[in-house]
C-alpha cells in the first residue's frame, strides 16, 4: 500500500510541469471558444439575421467536432500528442484568419466556414489534451486535474466576452435603433460595414497568438506518454483488453454524455445572451451574460480540485452535479427577467464538474483503444451544435422559457444516470 502511494505521489510530481504546459493551453483555447457568445449578438446585428440564424454559430463550431474527431485519433497516431497539439493550434489561426475576408465582405457564410475550422483546430486539440491530462497522473485523481485545465479554460471564457464585447460591441443597441431608423440603403450598408469590421483587429491579435503558442508547444519539453498500459475496471483491476472498441460500456454510453453535457454547457453559456433577449432586455446588458455562467464555472472548478478525489469520487460528484442542474433549470423556468437569468448563469456551477468527471470515466480501462475513444467522446461535442438548434426550433413554438426547459431536463437527467450506472465499465452486450 505504501509503495502505491509513493508511486502516485511520485506519478504527481513528475506529472505538474505537463500540467502548467497544458494548463496554458487550455486557457488559449478557452478564450477562442467562449468568443462565441460575443460573436451570436456581434453577427446577429452585423449581417441581419434572426436569432435561429445566429444560433448557427455555435452550430457551424461545435458540429466540426463530429466530422475531425475521429480523423483526430488517426492523426494522433502520426504525430504524438504534442506534435497534434501545436497542428491544431495552427488550424485554429488558420480559422481566425478567415475572420478578415468574412468581415471585409460581411458573408455570414465565410464566418461560418472560419468557425468550422477553428472547430477542426480545437477537435484535434481536445482529442490530444483530455487523455493526456487525465493519463498523465494517477486516474484517481484525473477529475482533479481536469478542473485545473477547466479553471484556466473557463477564467479565459469569463475574460473574453468582456474583452471582445468591449470592442466589437460598444454602443451596439445605438447602433440597433439607428438601423431601424435609416431608410437610405447606402447609408446603412456603410454602417453595418463599420460594425463588421470591428472585429478584424481582435482576431488579427488571436492569430499571433496562437501561432507564437503552437510554435512554443512545438519546441517544448513536453513528454509523450504511453496510453496503451491502462487496462483496469473500476475496481482498478487488470483485465484483458476487447478486440473492439464499441465492447466498453462505459465509453458508449460516455459518448452520449458527453453530447448532452456540451449541449447544456453551450446553452447555459452561449445562447444565454439571445434567451435574455427574448425576456426584452437590451443587447447592452445581455451582451455579458455568458461571462456570468463562467464565472460561476470557475467557483465549480475550484470546489471540484478540493473535493475530488479527496472527499467525494468524481462518479459521485456528476451525479449531484445533474441534479442541481435540473433544480436551476426548473427555477429558471419559473422565475422572471434577472433571477431567471441568475438561475441559468448559476447552471455554470451545476456543470463544471462534469467534463472532468465523464472523459476520465469514459476512457478508463480502454489502454490500446484510448485515443479511439477519446476521439468519439470529443465527437459527442457536437451537442453543443445539435441542442440549441433543438431550443430555437422549440422556441418558435413555444415560450423560450418553455423551450429552455424542454430542452435541459432530459439532459440533465441522463447525466445523472451515467453518474449512477451507466458510467461502469463492460461489455456493450450488459449495458
């Protein structure tokens, strides 16, 4: 028992310096990804479209997860983690420099397309960092050091729709009313050019950025590691591995987690903004509100490093996670303008202990087949396309809090049951 412990605690302390690495890492990409709360009002104004039209913009990022996510793995295979990391950071820039020729035309579709491939960047990206940092120290502690990450991730989602909204953003609901009273064609195209193009310089900045962070990933001292090895249960025994991937339970059933935990995540954090609008508050105010969830996210990260495996098992901990996710839902539900609003930002907290704890549960015991299975956990992301798009369509027939509501609960309550049962390993013919 002694010499296990030694070994966890020498597993620990060989495992911070990857930790640090990775932890900037996650903040990096963090910052890009929560730009999309800015970016749905920002495009929403800026190329005239209706709210289901801007929801595309979550739906253009997250649904690239499905198509590179496995192509990731492969890839994976090629380079190395560290080498697939700094590959992906190029993608990302390469999708942010398509922010320049989108804003200059002011084509919602080439926004889009630069959305898609900095989705194809972070697939490759999540693909690399999730297993990594879960593998890199002892799997007990895994949901410990996903929060670390998810703290860096999500300060730097608090920081940037403060930051862009600052930028791209300022005096949008002058801007709104002046269009609506501008009846000369030209006149108004001048200004919706002029708001477009606000937001070249800030994307311009992110390419250095992430070109300068995938070169100095690139020269880094960051260590390989072997994730072939882990072939263990949940009661941390040794068993054979399965000639096919699809015969692990915990990772099948994970998938659908995954897609449903990000589905909730996006809604509480992106489409926050366009659900306080629909509540007739001005884009100024709601302009914000994701950093908000955010923040909230970060307190959940913080409980969860202190807690996680120390006091509660991370199995534990998503279980209790879902059903505060379906008590702020249903408040949300039944509460009006600002504490409705609390309600759904308060739904950060409910879910920040649930990545760290699915993607370590989901690829435990999966040894040879764990960037396989790390790929198609990753390829559940693209929930965060799919549930929203199920909330505007529900929107439109309904009530947006209704549709909220109905679009949640049944996320949440799946949730819980991987955190009861569904996450325990064996074969898919028991589950």
């Amino acid at each position: 028992m002694k010499k296990t412990s030694a070994a966890h605690s020498a597993q620990s302390a060989s495992s911070f310096g990857p930790v640090i690495i990775v932890g900037a890492l996650f903040f990096v990409f963090g910052f890009v990804t929560w730009l999309n709360g800015t970016l749905i009002p920002f495009l929403q104004l800026a190329c005239e479209l209706n709210t289901s039209q801007a929801l595309l913009v979550t739906f253009a990022f997250y649904i690239a997860y499905f198509f590179l996510s496995i192509p990731s793995s492969y890839i994976l295979r090629l380079t190395g983690f560290k080498k697939g990391m700094a590959l992906g950071l190029f993608v990302m820039a390469v999708g942010a420099l398509i922010f320049i020729p989108a804003a200059s035309t002011r084509t919602f579709g080439l926004f889009l397309l630069g959305l898609f491939v900095q989705g194809m960047g972070l697939s490759l990206l999540q693909t690399a960092s999730n297993p990594y940092i879960a593998i890199v120290g002892p799997i007990e502690s895994a949901a410990q050091r996903i929060s670390i990450m998810g703290i860096c991730n999500k300060i730097a989602g608090a920081l940037s729709p403060l930051i862009l909204s600052a930028l791209v953003l300022k005096g949008a609901q002058d801007i709104e009313n002046k269009l609506k009273s501008i009846s000369d064609a030209a006149q108004k195209e001048t200004l919706l050019h002029e708001l477009a193009m606000r937001v070249v310089p800030p994307y311009i900045v992110i390419v250095i950025v992430l070109v300068i962070l995938a070169l100095l990933i690139r020269a880094s001292s960051l260590p390989e590691i072997n994730a072939e090895e882990d072939h263990v249960n949940e009661d941390g025994k040794s068993v054979k591995p399965k000639a096919s991937i699809f015969q692990y339970r915990n990772l099948n059933l994970g998938i659908i987690c995954i897609f449903l935990y990000v589905g909730v995540e996006v809604m509480a954090g992106d489409v926050i903004g366009s659900y306080g609008r629909s509540l007739g508050m001005s884009i100024d105010k709601t302009k914000i509100f994701t950093s908000y969830t955010l923040a909230s996210m970060v307190v959940g990260y913080i409980i969860g490093i202190i807690c996680i495996p120390k006091y509660i098992k991370q199995e534990r901990a998503l279980a209790i996670s879902a059903i505060i996710g379906v008590l702020f839902t249903v408040a949300a539900y039944f509460t009006t303008g600002y504490t409705s609003i609390l309600f759904i930002a308060l739904l950060g907290l409910a879910n920040s202990l649930m990545w760290p704890a699915i993607f370590p549960l989901g690829i435990k015991g999966l040894g040879k087949h764990t960037k396989l299975g790390s790929a198609l956990l990753v390829m559940g992301v693209a929930g965060g396309a799919v549930i929203p798009q199920v909330y505007a369509y529900l929107a439109k027939v309904s009530t947006s809090q209704l549709a909220f509501l109905l679009s949640m609960v049944p996320c949440y309550i799946y949730i819980l049951y991987y955190g009861i049962s569904g996450h325990k390993t064996g074969s898919s013919e028991h589950s």
